[in-house]
C-alpha cells in the first residue's frame, strides 16, 4: 500500500504512452488492424515498441498509391483521399476482412478493431500545415455491434516529423479510450491530449456512435471541444449531426448571425431573413453559393455562470428544427470570426448584428491585447467586401430609432466610424417589422421562468411549439411552480 503524506493531493495518473500501448498488447482479446495513410504508420510503430504486439496486430498497412488505395477501398466520386468518406471506407473495408478471416466460432471472446486514418502533412514550401481524418471502429462485447469515433484533426506543427509523431500519439490515445474510457465520452475527449500539447493538433470534429454512445449527443461533444480549448469552433447542421467547417464553408460566400438564441425570437428571425435579401443583392451572391450560420459564443453560453448544458441543447434545438447550421465558437470578437472564415473562404462575407453589438465593435477595450489596436482590427474586420448588416434599435421610452445615421460612439472612433459608414461597409436593414422592435430574448426567457403567459407571440410559431412540447426550458416545471405559487 503506497505511503501518504497529510496534505498530499489527489490526482489523476496519466499512463505513458508505451503503457497505454502495452495495456493493450497484453490483452488476449484485443484484436485488429491498422490502416494509415499520408504520415507513415506511427500509431502502430508505438505498438510494436511496447512489445507484445504479436497478439493484438493482425495486419499493419500504408495504400500510399492511388491506385493501390482504389483498388482496395474504391473510388471517390471527388477523387478526393483526405475524407470523411475516404476514413468510412477503410474502417468498413478492413473490420469485413477480420470478420471474414477471423473465425467467431475459434475464437468466441474476441473483440476486434479497426484503426484508419487518412492524412496530408505539412506541405514542401510549409504553407500548407495539413489535417486529417481518423477513426476507430471496435467492439467492447464480442456480441454487441460495433462502436465508430470519427475526428478531424488539423496540423500546426511545422515540421512533418513532428507532425507524424504527434499524430502517432493521438491514435495511441483514441484507441486505449476507446476501450478503457467509453463509458465517460468526455474523459475520453480530454485524454485524447495526454502528452500532447493544444498547439500541436487541433480535434475541430468529432462524432460518436454505436451502442456504447447510444446516449450521446453529438452537438454536446462539440461543445466540449470549445469548452476544452481543443479548437476554437465547431458546426452542426439542421440534422444534428457534427459537421466539417472546412466542407461547409469552403469557397461559400458566408453570412453570419451571432446571438444567445435563448429563445429563437422573432426578431432573430427577422434580422436573418431581412439580411438575407439584401446578401443576397449582392454581387456574386446567390443562395447556391451562399452558407448562413447561427453563432452562439461561448462567452453567451456562459451568460449565467458555468454552462449549463440542457439550457445549450435547449437553444440547439430549437435552431436545428428552423433548419439552420450552427456553430459555436470561442471568438469574443467579431474580427475573430471573420479571421476564422477566410481561412475556409476568400468570397463575399457579411454580419448581421443589432446596434449594441455595433457600439462595441467600436470600443477600443477589446483590442488592447492587439500590438496595432483598433486599426489592426479593423484591418482584419471588414476583409474585402465584408458588409455589417445593421437592424434597428428603439428606445422603449420615447420610441426614437437607432440606425446607421445616428448611431453614437465614442468621440474618438466617430472618424474611423465614418470611414467605414460612407464606405458601404455598413447597411441598415429598412424592411423590419416594426411591430416586434420591443422582443428582447431575456425578457421571453424571463417570462417562461416565472410561468408567465404572454410570451408565446414574440416566437415563431413552431419554437413555441417546440418549448411546450419539449419542455425546453424547464417551461413544464416553471409553469406548474407558478400555479402552486397562485394557490
């Protein structure tokens, strides 16, 4: 029994990475194959290091040729390799092949796994880092069916050896959580880290499924993404499901609304649909080439504290039944954002925000961290033809508009201010319904947690709808306290 000091602290042991690979090694029923494609087979290479590898492995292989790689696990209609479509292949192709070669009837208690990735490193002139996907499909019951983690990793490292070995680490650490770490998707997220640093290799998709991950809901494992630092944002779309920034945003003309979304009012959907006309006014802009997204920031999650989790699925709902792409991100600053797209997208941009959210774009606190300040900011901000869409803002006590035209900001920013106004970086949204001016989200929020009534006509019809039926919100509990409250 290990000696322990007064005042020690508990803390978690981190196995090494060639402990995680003998664990493994040294159980008789783990069984499968490797399949690694662009950065060299350095997750099995740790395997075979930590010995005992003979009754784990039962094939190791690298299709670097295309040809080969499409005899064996078919053409890509894009005749693209480095996919989500190309990882599917591979980890379906080799699990039938131990299935077939492998008899259930000689060995009962197996439980076999199929470990792929497909990459491409740092590019020879190192301008581009490259990404990846990778994935595990294994079974924890020899009777049950079999469980799949896919993840999208981007590179940062500047060295392809580097690059490789770090890969080779990630894959060590996916497939021992996958086995010893299942049954919490969330450690399993975190160890995906052990002995890795954030700024090697960044996870910006993951996707579980498969008995095991019944109960799991993808969109709450993004969102720990986020919340972890593992990237900075993630996307579902109106599905649900995870999707890759890259895939939906590359080359698209990009349209951006950002909000609490606590609930989806009708001004929400005023701003997105009136911005949307005018976006689409624009030049090289249609609707084909055009990708729209919901932004919550982690900053607006954190509104009320830590992040609460059925209050973030409560908003995710609600904005997948209106059938929009979310993403959650961890830019407080909108020039974040727009930096964030142009990595994906050098076509048209723009931003829908209320005046509030104007005034503090123009406030020089935000960019103090910044060597160049407001000016590199802004530099960055308003990136080619990027357009902000502005919608009206009214005071409550005399019913005065806020537009572009009179929009107030700090005196020594009105200059800069005026610079981007009569530039056409800056549009008033004209068409709104006035009728809705007064919906604010906190104030519906308000109002469904103390079981009032009244706020069902500042949504639409099908949030309302959702909220009752759903729950969302605790709108059953509030409304019965409220009635308890009464008697």
């Amino acid at each position: 029994m290990p000696i322990t000091i007064m005042g020690d602290k508990e803390f978690e042991n981190v196995p090494s990475i060639n402990s995680k690979a003998l664990r493994i090694n040294l159980n008789e029923n783990i069984y499968g194959t490797f399949s690694e494609i662009g950065a060299g087979q350095e997750t099995v290479r740790n395997f075979f290091r930590a010995g005992g590898a003979s009754g784990t492995i039962a094939k190791a292989m690298s299709a670097y040729d295309k040809d080969f790689s499409d005899a064996i696990y078919g053409v890509e209609s894009d005749r693209r390799y480095v996919t989500e479509a190309r990882l599917k292949k591979m980890l379906s192709h080799e699990t039938n092949l131990i299935e077939e070669r492998i008899s259930r009837d000689k060995h009962p208690n197996k439980l076999f796994f199929t470990y792929a990735n497909t990459v491409a490193t740092i590019d020879f002139a190192k301008k581009y880092k490259g990404h990846g996907w990778v994935g595990i499909r294994y079974q924890v019951d020899p009777n049950e069916d079999y469980n799949e983690i896919l993840l999208h990793v981007r590179f940062h490292e500047n060295d392809a050896r580097h690059q490789q070995n770090t890969l080779g680490i990630l894959g060590v650490n996916l497939i021992y959580g996958a086995y010893y770490k299942h049954d919490n998707p969330k450690k399993l997220l975190r160890y995906l880290y052990d002995h890795i640093d954030k700024d090697q290799i960044e996870i910006d998709t993951i996707n579980f499924s498969g008995p095991r991950f019944e109960k799991v809901d993808n969109r709450l494992m993004s969102l720990q993404l986020v919340k972890n630092g593992m990237t900075e944002a993630v996307m579902f779309g109106p599905d649900g499901n995870n999707v890759l920034p890259a895939k939906i945003l590359y080359k698209k003309n990009i349209l951006a609304l950002r909000g609490s979304f606590r609930p989806v009012t009708k001004v929400n959907m005023d701003m997105y649909e009136q911005s949307k006309e005018l976006f689409f006014k624009e030049s090289k802009v249609s609707e084909e080439n055009t990708e729209i997204i919901f932004e919550i920031t982690l900053s607006n999650l954190r509104a009320e504290g830590e992040i609460d989790e059925r209050d973030f699925m409560d908003r995710a709902e609600l904005l997948c039944s209106l059938g929009q792409t979310v993403m959650i991100s961890n830019f407080q600053e909108y020039y974040r954002v727009v930096e964030y797209f142009s990595r994906y997208s050098k076509q048209r941009m723009g931003l829908t925000m209320g005046v509030n959210n104007l005034v503090d774009v123009f406030d020089e606190k935000y960019y103090r961290h910044l060597s160049g300040g407001i000016l590199e900011a802004f530099g960055k901000l308003f990136f080619k033809d990027l357009k902000v869409y502005l919608y009206p803002l009214r005071d409550s006590e005399t019913g005065e508009l806020t537009t572009s035209e009179n929009l107030k900001v700090h005196p020594r920013m009105k200059e800069l201010y005026k610079f981007f106004k009569y530039n056409g970086r800056v549009e008033d949204i004209t068409n709104y319904n006035p009728d809705i001016l007064d919906v604010y989200s906190r104030e519906v929020l308000k109002m469904i947690s103390e079981g009032e009534d009244g706020w069902e006509q500042m949504l639409p019809d099908k949030t309302t709808k959702m909220i009752k039926e759903q729950n969302l919100f605790h709108y059953k509990e509030n409304k019965k306290k409220a009635k308890t409250e009464e008697v």
